[in-house]
C-alpha cells in the first residue's frame, strides 16, 4: 500500500523534527558543558543519540513506502541557556510538541487506515510519553532546588 501524499508529507517532517531535537540537544550538552554541569551535558549527548536513532527508524520505514526528503536542519534552541533550569524547561517544550506533531501524525494514519504507520506511530508514542515524563520530573527537581549559587 503506498503511503497517502499527506502521511508521506508528515513523516518527512517527523523525520526533519527528530533531527532538530537532535541537534537541540546537542546544542544543550555543549551549554551544559560550558557551565561546568558534566552530567547533565551527558544526560543531553544520550538524549541526541536517541532522536538521531528516531530519524533513522523513521527515515527508513518512509524509504520502503514514499520518499524520504531532507530539509535544513538546525536546533531549536539558541545558546541563551544559561541554567539547567532553563535548558530541560527548554527540552520539556520541544518533547512536547514532538509528542504533539506524533499525535497528529496517529490521527493521519488513522484516517488514511494505514495500519502499518499507526504501529509505527504506536511504538513512538508510547516511548514519547516516557520521555516527556522524565524531562518533567528534572524539571520539577531542578524548580525545587532553585537556581541559587550551589547550581550556577
């Protein structure tokens, strides 16, 4: 079954997305770094790795069944990060309309009755949830504790 013009258009911008969020955190673990926070730039490299293995699987299901395209790809985060506060609030909000866009893209694959993308999709809600689970639950830490002088 070939994929329908829109559902091809959205995973291609699921994949550009991955990408970005990739970068993103990349960008965080170079601030986090720089502000002498070496685990938390560890926590951002793994946290990269991960969307660029989210690309990958994406872009390979969307080769065997449209075309896959690329775009520019840049973060979405600038380095005025100065916190870690500030760069996992920033992380909380990218995950978040991650998880939005792979929610619209279940509603397309449900439309479209393509069940081979809705599993697809399935799989990445589910491990979408949890992620922005944990960022909420660093942030809500990090609130606690403030930002005071033991932190910057």
């Amino acid at each position: 079954m070939q994929l329908t013009p829109q559902l091809q258009s959205m995973l291609n911008d699921q994949i550009k997305r991955e990408y970005i969020a990739g970068f993103t955190y990349i960008e965080l673990a170079n601030v986090m770094d720089a502000l002498n926070f070496p685990n938390f730039s560890a926590f951002f490299d793994k946290a990269a790795k991960e969307e660029f293995g989210h690309a990958d699987t994406w872009t390979a299901y969307l080769r065997d069944r449209g075309r896959a395209k690329m775009g520019v790809v840049s973060p979405a985060i600038t380095s005025d990060i100065a916190s870690p506060l500030q760069a996992f609030t920033a992380a909380l909000s990218l995950e978040r309309e991650v998880s939005k866009a792979i929610g619209e893209l279940d509603n397309a694959a449900q439309a479209a009755h393509d069940g081979a993308t809705e599993r697809l999709v399935h799989e990445f809600l589910d491990e979408q949830r949890k992620s922005e689970r944990e960022f909420e639950v660093f942030v809500a830490d990090l609130q606690r504790v403030g930002e005071g002088p033991s932190l910057v």
